[in-house]
C-alpha cells in the first residue's frame, strides 16, 4: 500500500499529495503539467489576470490535466476571466484573498474542485460556509502574499475545525514546506497534502527570472522578510492584512519602514521597480520566494522536486506502520 495515499490522492487522482502553488509570473503551464505527470496536481497562476498570457499557459500544459488559482479580489474586476478559463476544463480552481461567492456557482457547474486558500480561522469559516471542496491552510513562512499565522500551529487547528464541522473537506498545509520532511509533518499534523510554492518556484519549468534563480540558492531561510513595499512599487492596492514576503535585499534595504517615502516617490520608483524586475535584477525589486528557500540547493527538474519529496515523505512516515494516512473509521484524521 502507498503509505503516501490520503483522501487526497483518492480524491483528486494523484500519486502523490502535491499540489503546486498557483504562482502568479511564476507558475505557468509548463510547471503545471510537469509536476501533474509526476503524480501531483499542477496549479497555473492567474494572477491579476492577462486572458492572452492565460490562453498560452494552458496551451503550454499541452492536455495535461491541471488546474488554475486566481487572486480572488482581482478576479472580480473581470469575472469573463474564469469562464474563458473553465472552458479547459481545469481539475481544480484556487481563490485568494477575497470573497469566493461571485465565482462558486460557476465552479461548480464546470465540476472542478473548488479550493479556497486561508490565512486565519476567520477564512477557514468562510470556506466551509461557501462549501469549498479543499481548504489551504497558509502559514506566514509562505513566499509572496499571505497574513501572520504559522503554519506549524495554523495546520492543526484549522484540522480540528475542519472534523468538527465539515468532516468531507480536505485540507491542504502551505507556507515553509520544501521538502519530504515538510511534507510528513504536514500529514501528521492533520493536512490531506500540501501546496507547494517556492520548492517549484526554483524549478527549471518555472518561469522565474534566471538572476532570481540565482539569488535563492544564495538565500537562506532568514533572508526573507513581509512587507508591502512591492505592492506600493507596482501600485496594486492589496487589501488590509496581506503583505507579500519577497528576499531580503537592496530594494527592501532602502525602503522596508519607508513605505511613506516610497509612496511619495512612486512616479519614479514604480517604472524602475517594473525595469529591474523584468531584466531579472535580484536587488532592485521584489524576488518573490519564502522561508524554504533555506532548503533549496539547485534548480531542478519538477518531477525530481516532486518525486524526491514523496518519497522522503514516505521513509519518514514507516514508523506509522506503513498505514494510509486516510481517515480511519471513526472519521479521525491519522
């Protein structure tokens, strides 16, 4: 028996329980499909939403069964997004940060699985309210947007929230995990998988800047920090609560705690924030990656990501006596 197999294995189809994080510029058609042929489920980042960008990534997954995330409040600016989207027939659709009540009824209809990414116990009510079919647990350690729980503390509770009042949603830990290790602790702490974001941002099919690269195999787990200075650089208003964690670095030197300042200045500093990042300059804006990249030592090939880390995962996991970590009969988590 898979010692990996889990309520989202037999749900979803898969091999392994990894879903890859919806990365926006970042997690393509490419990574999506290369980590579903590796057993997981690949996630294409909708971002704020470019419906000629979108049509090429899915393009790009080649017919490989994936899925799509969207930033939530971004998506109700031009909702015509996700029904040209539903129309590839993606396995699952992942909201953000926002109210997924617009979108739920089309989901639905399309039959994807609808995963609702969370960030406090407030979120996780929300979802089980609309109903989701999958539930993110997002820690602080995350890369890019997210809020201020910790995934060790975070996962376990929304777990136990989730046996006590809707016993058929799945659960999914994200924020920290790059490995196999990562990967077992999520399961035994009540997750039916994980979601993965920065461990596949440093993969070769991502579409990361080559100097961003670069710049996370010189990174270790301290060189990261939340702020909302990208999101004053580019002008993308973020809701209340949510900052992005990017690489410590000489755009974050010169104005994390000078976000006034910075406002100020956007005339100048938005074009060249959008320059450096383009030329993939990995000191003059945002590298988007989180807390695992302490455990990134190459850039490699999705399928090795994926593949190594299940099976790390399962030689951790023998001393739970090889067992399915589905949910026994009495409906607990094991």
């Amino acid at each position: 028996m898979n010692i990996l197999a889990t309520r989202l294995t037999r749900t979803l189809r898969l091999r392994h329980p990894i879903v890859s994080a919806p990365m926006a510029f970042a997690g393509g058609g490419a990574l999506a499909a290369a980590v579903s042929r590796a057993g997981g489920l690949g996630l294409i980042g909708g971002g704020y939403g470019d419906p000629a960008w979108l049509e090429q990534q899915f393009a790009a997954a080649a017919g490989e069964r994936v899925g799509v995330g969207f930033i939530t409040w971004s998506l109700r600016k031009s909702p015509s997004l996700l029904t040209d989207v539903l129309k590839h027939r993606p396995a699952a659709v992942m909201l953000s940060f926002g109210d997924p009540r617009p979108f739920v009824d089309e989901i639905r209809a399309a039959g994807a699985a609808l995963v609702c990414q969370c960030q406090d116990m407030a979120h996780v009510m929300d979802a089980v309210d609309v109903g989701a079919d999958i539930v993110v647990a997002q820690g602080a350690e995350a890369g890019g947007h997210g809020a201020l729980r910790g995934t060790l503390g975070f996962v376990p509770e929304v777990a136990d929230h989730l046996a006590q009042h809707a016993p058929a949603t799945l659960l999914l830990a994200a924020g920290g995990i790059g490995d196999g290790r990562g990967l077992a602790a999520a399961l035994m702490l009540g997750a039916d998988g994980v979601l993965v974001g920065t461990r596949l941002w440093a993969s070769r099919e991502a579409l990361a800047k080559e100097g961003h690269h670069r710049a996370i195999l010189e990174t270790d787990g301290d060189g990261t920090l939340r702020t909302r200075i990208p999101d004053i650089a580019r002008q993308i208003p973020w809701p209340r609560g949510f900052t992005a964690r990017i690489r410590r670095n000489a755009f974050t030197d010169r104005w994390h705690g000078r976000e006034e300042a910075l406002e100020a200045a956007v005339a100048t500093e938005g074009p060249r924030y959008r320059q450096a990042f383009e030329a993939g300059d990995p000191e003059q804006a945002g590298v988007w990656f989180g807390e695992a990249a302490g455990l990134v030592h190459a850039i490699e090939p999705a399928a090795v990501i994926v593949e190594r880390m299940a099976a790390e995962a399962a030689a951790r996991l023998r001393f739970h006596g090889g067992a399915s970590l589905e949910p026994s009969s009495d409906g607990d988590r094991r």
